[in-house]
C-alpha cells in the first residue's frame, strides 16, 4: 500500500515540476515574483534586433554624384529657338507654282540646352541650336520663362552666347579647369533630351582632344560616353564637383539615339568665344593661308629631314600671309609664336589664336636648315579657304 503512495506522490511531484519549469521558461510573468518558487530564477532581458543603418556621413559620401547634380542643375536651362522654315529657292518661279502650288510659309521649332554663366543673364549654348532663330525662349530648372537675344555666335566651335534679363537669383554654374580633365574622369551630361524635361546622365572621360568628329579644324572635343540625346545640345558636362567641363555638342548616331560616344567643347574654348563674342560681337582669328599635313618618323624618314615631329606644308596659298612672309611647300614648321605644334590641330589652333594684322614668328626645318620666319598674320576667312 505506501508503495502505490509513494508513486503516486513521485509522479505528482515530477508533473509540478514539469510545470513549473515550462511557466517559468515560456510565461514567467504567470508567476508571482515574491513567489518561493521563483526565488533562484533570473530574468534574462528581452534581445534586440540589430539592424545595420549607414552612419549620416557615409550616407552622403556613398550618394554617387548627387552633390554635383544639385551644383550645376539649376544652371542648366532649356531652350526653344523658333525659326522660318527655308523655303525652295524656285518657289517665286511661275513654273513650280504651276506644277506645286504656293508653298506656304512655315515655322520649325528647335529645342536645345543651355548654361547661365553670369548673373547678368549671359548663357553659353550652340551655334546650332540657335542659328537663324527669329525668337528664343529660356525656361530655367524652377519653371521661370524668359525671352533670350543672341549675343554673338561662332559656328567654327559651334558655340553661341545668349543674353536673358537678369532675373532675381539667377542661378550660375562654376567654370572648371579643362586641362585637369583626364581620360577616365567621371563626367555628368546636364540637358533636356527629347524635351522630357532636364535629365542627368553619367559617364567618364572617354577621350581628349577628338578633332574627327567636326566640320572645322577649330573643333578639338572632349570625348564621352555619357548619353547625349537630341535636345542636349548646348547643356553641360561637368565634373564629379559639378565645375563646368565643356558645352555637349555633338553624338556619333545612327537614328539619332545615342550610342555612347559623344562629344563636348572644352570650357577654355568657349570661354575664349565667349568673351571674344562679349568683346566684339565676333571671333578674329589668325591665318596664314597653308594646306598642312602631320609629319610621321616614316614620311620624315622619306624625305630625309633630321627631324621627324612638327608640320609638313603641301600646299601655301599664293600671295597668302605665309608665301609672303616667305614659307614654301616642303617646310616643317616646328612652332608658331614660340608654340610647339606636333600636328595639324595644334598648327591651326597655334595660328587661330594670333591676332590678325601682327607679327608672328615661325620656326621652320627646310631640308638640313633650321630657319626663323616672320610672318603678317591675316584674318581667318569664314570657309572655304585653307589654313
């Protein structure tokens, strides 16, 4: 009889035990804490969850080139440049009237970019953009409209400059230094593409000194493979401080879209157009009236010249400044004005920045003799007439 007591008791005391030990691992506060029952049992505090948050300052410093986005934006405007709508040149002959009608009279519509530069409401933009516009309308970042006037324009770097009325706060974009640019350099497109509204793009520096991609010897790009669209023309491509690296000019395209490789004017050129423009309404640049070509180690060698860097002259222009001041077809020039020139672009950008009607020194390599030559400089014609 105790026995079957006994085991009863014990299993009575091993189920309370049991219990006791869920409650007090599942729902502690069920029990008293002044209880005996709990006198050796320690709370352990409730974990936390650790969640892993960027500090503010890496925050900012990991936000890509936002900073630099904020900088120039605002500075970069949008432009609409209104022009008549070129007309057939027989459209006034009888004949065309006859067979076509009368051709009416339209209105194209361009859209571009552009950069305020000043306070005073200058802004550079393209030649292109602008060219034979009859009304151009700025609308800048935050939405203010204004009419704009053209300052003066030069279609051999394709820049222009435009005057707007000096609103308050006018926004203005900080000029860089192009000759810190290197290939690789990040680099951000600021414009307008396809008149969806002002978009950033980005990309790096994918080459200097690009003089493929224009219509002038005077062009020297900034080459790029952030998107340039139709419409960002004039905007601009600044560095990862926002400074303002060039004015987006051009594409390489097939339909029109781009396909990475786009072409930018240095900042120093358009400054140097910009205030030339400000200074005169034009641009005056030297010439000396030359057909040139690069000088390799292999046509040197040909020719036997002891020097196999600089120019070769094909070609000079009768009664041109440089046949009288003495250069003929055959010479190397070495250096314009103290100059070094190593090819055609450095020569005719050498020239193009003397001052037309002075004096210029030339230093020439004719067969074995090294000459010294003095040269009238003219002034560059608008086309059609060599170096």
């Amino acid at each position: 009889m105790w026995r079957r007591t006994w085991l009863v008791f014990s299993q009575a005391v091993t189920v309370a035990l049991a219990l006791l030990f869920v409650l007090l691992t599942l729902k502690p506060g069920w029990l008293p804490r002044g209880s005996s029952l709990v006198q050796g049992h320690r709370e352990l505090p409730a974990p936390t969850l650790q969640v892993a948050t960027a500090p503010a300052a890496s925050a900012a410093a990991g936000s890509g080139y936002a900073l630099a986005a904020r900088r120039a934006a605002p500075a970069v405007v949008s432009i609409t440049a209104t022009k008549v709508a070129r007309r057939n040149p027989h459209a006034d002959d009888p004949r065309f009237k006859f067979f076509f009608g009368e051709e009416p009279e339209g209105r194209q519509v361009g859209l571009g970019s552009g950069v305020l530069v000043s306070p005073e409401g200058y802004l550079l933009t393209n030649h292109h953009v602008v060219e034979d516009a009859t009304d151009i309308e700025v609308q800048l970042a935050d939405g203010r409209q204004a009419r704009a006037r053209v300052v003066g324009s030069d279609a051999e770097t394709d820049i222009a400059v435009l005057k707007i009325p000096a609103l308050d706060a006018l926004p203005v974009i900080t000029l860089g230094d192009v000759r810190a640019l290197q290939v690789g350099d990040a680099v951000l497109a600021i414009g307008n593409p396809f008149n969806v509204g002002q978009t950033v793009t980005a990309g790096i520096v994918s080459a200097l000194d690009r003089n493929q991609a224009g219509s002038s010897p005077l062009q020297n790009f900034i080459q790029t493979d952030a998107a340039i669209n139709p419409g960002n023309s004039g905007g601009a491509l600044v560095d990862a401080q926002g400074l303002l690296v060039g004015i987006n000019t051009a594409i390489f395209s097939r339909d029109g879209g781009s396909l990475g490789i786009g072409f930018a004017v240095p900042v120093d050129t358009a400054r140097e157009v910009m205030q030339a423009l400000l200074r005169g309404g034009r641009v005056r640049r030297g010439w000396i009236g030359v057909e040139p070509r690069d000088l390799g180690a292999e046509l040197a060698a040909s020719l036997n010249l002891p020097v196999k860097d600089g120019v070769l002259i094909t070609g000079v222009l009768q009664d041109g400044p440089a046949a009288r001041g003495g250069l003929r077809p055959g010479d190397v020039v070495l250096a314009v004005g103290g100059r070094a020139v190593h090819n055609t672009g450095e020569l005719f950008a050498a020239v193009a920045a003397l001052a037309p009607d002075s004096p210029a020194l030339l230093r020439v390599q004719r067969g074995a003799q090294a000459l010294q030559l003095q040269v009238v400089v003219g002034e560059r014609p608008k086309a059609g007439r060599p170096g």
